[in-house]
C-alpha cells in the first residue's frame, strides 16, 4: 500500500501574494504535493488553515502514515486542539515534515520543547545545500551539495534540541551557515525539519528540493501499527509483575487500581 501523506499548507500567501501566486498558482501545498505523487510508493493530499478543523479531522490522522507542515504568518490561528491532536498522532508513529517558516509552528515547537529561533534575511540570495551524510535514506539520489539559486538565509544558531542526525548544513552567500535538515524522533514518530522552501522563490519546483521531500516522507512513514497507548499511564498490579513480587512497605494506592498515579 502507498504511504498516505498529507500536505498542510497555511495557505495565506498562497491567495493574497501576486508574487507567490504566480510561482504556485495552485498553492505550495499544491506544489509539495506533486512532487510527493511523482513517487507511485506516495499517494498525497493536501489540507488547509481554512478548512474545518484545519482539514486535520481525527479520522484523516488516523489514516495519515506521514504529514508535512509549512506555516508562517498565522502560526497563532492554528488551534491548540489540532495541535495536541497532531501531537498525539506523532506520539503513535506519525511521520512529520516541518518546512522552513514551520520552524515556528506551534506543533514543531511542542514537539522539541526549545524556541527554535533562528537568524534569519531576505536578500535572494543563493544558498549550497550540502549533504554531509550521504548514506542517509533523506540523501538518497542527491550529488554532494546542491544549489538553490535565490533563497532566504536561516542562519545558526537553531535552537532545538540536539538532532538525532544532521543530513543537510547550509551555506549562503551572506557568509552564515544553517544545519538545514535535522531528524528527530518522538515517541514512535519520525520527525525531519527542512528549512528551504521560501515561498517568493519557485523551490518548491527545484528537482532536489523535491527529491528531498520524496526521500523525507519514505523515511518518516512508520509501518508499525500506531501505538495507540503512547500517552496512557498504566498501572502494573503487585500480583501480576513478569516475576513474583511481594508487596513492601506503604502504597498511595489499592492494587491494580487504575488511572493517573
Ligand atoms: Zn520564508
């Protein structure tokens, strides 16, 4: 079966920039999922900010194996409810690809627990994405380095948590360098944070951008049954511990009782 991606998109600049609009007159989500279809292993839909429920319902999660994110300007529109929903699904082996201005998303954020704050200019400037681990399946296919003509610079520090590998440093004409795509994981959720993708540049069509964004999805899909109890405390009783045990000492609670310690 083909991984089920979902492409959420803020979808703000998309319709109200002339600029944006021309490069995706069918938004970015549209873009980023094309380019996740050019993959017969990948079946890609979109969602968006003004749909119901940000198009996130709990039957779509749940039948989502791996969901990419780009936001910027309304980071704060997004409702704490889906947040934690999509949390929760991560939690249970969710993928989740964070795109650039996603940085500051309020998902990414819980997610790593650290501002993720970063340097940042507008300038067209060009940037050279270099591989530095290239037997890492995010890699698969991409030469050494790879340029993206005019981007917007994202410059360290990045202040998230020690990633689980580094795959992509950046560097920019202006000087500064990035660590521009860092995996994670979360509970049984893969998650990988990938910063270009500016959306008054066309690199969204760039041929390794969308390379990147295949792999990333082929990478973060967890075939594993969701773990549905990822969140739930549950109680061992005394009398049914793997091997015997006798009761000690005082207990807060009666045996085998349930709930929240
Ligand atoms: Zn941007």
């Amino acid at each position: 079966m083909a991984i089920r991606a979902v492409v959420w998109g803020e979808n703000i600049h998309d319709r109200e920039n002339a600029v944006v609009q021309g490069i995706y007159p069918r938004g970015m989500h549209g873009a980023i999922a094309d380019a996740l279809n050019d993959d017969p292993d990948i079946e890609a839909t979109t969602a968006t900010l003004e749909q119901t429920e940000h198009g996130l319902t709990a039957d779509r999660l749940a039948s989502t194996d791996v969901l990419t994110w780009w936001g910027h300007r309304a980071h704060g529109q997004v409702r704490d409810e889906i947040v934690d929903r999509v949390a929760e699904r991560v939690w249970q082996g969710m993928g989740l690809i964070v795109l650039h201005s996603g940085h500051f998303s309020k998902i990414f954020r819980k997610l790593m627990g650290t501002p993720c704050a970063l340097k940042w200019r507008e300038a067209g400037e060009k940037e050279r994405v270099w591989v530095i681990n290239p037997g890492h399946p995010i890699a698969r296919g991409l030469d050494a380095s790879f340029v993206v003509p005019q981007t917007e610079m994202y410059g360290e520090p990045f202040v998230v948590p020690e990633p689980m590998e580094t795959v992509f440093i950046s560097w920019y004409d202006g000087g500064e360098v990035f660590r521009s795509g860092l995996t994670f994981q979360r509970g049984a959720g893969r998650i990988f944070y990938f910063s270009p993708g500016h959306e008054v540049y066309p690199i969204y069509h760039d041929k390794n951008v969308r390379q990147v964004l295949r792999n990333a999805v082929k990478w973060a899909a967890n075939p594993a049954p969701a773990w549905s109890t990822v969140s739930q405390a549950q109680n061992v009783p005394t009398e049914k511990a793997p091997e015997p045990l006798v009761q000690r000492g005082p207990s807060l609670h009666a045996s085998g009782e349930a709930g929240f310690r």
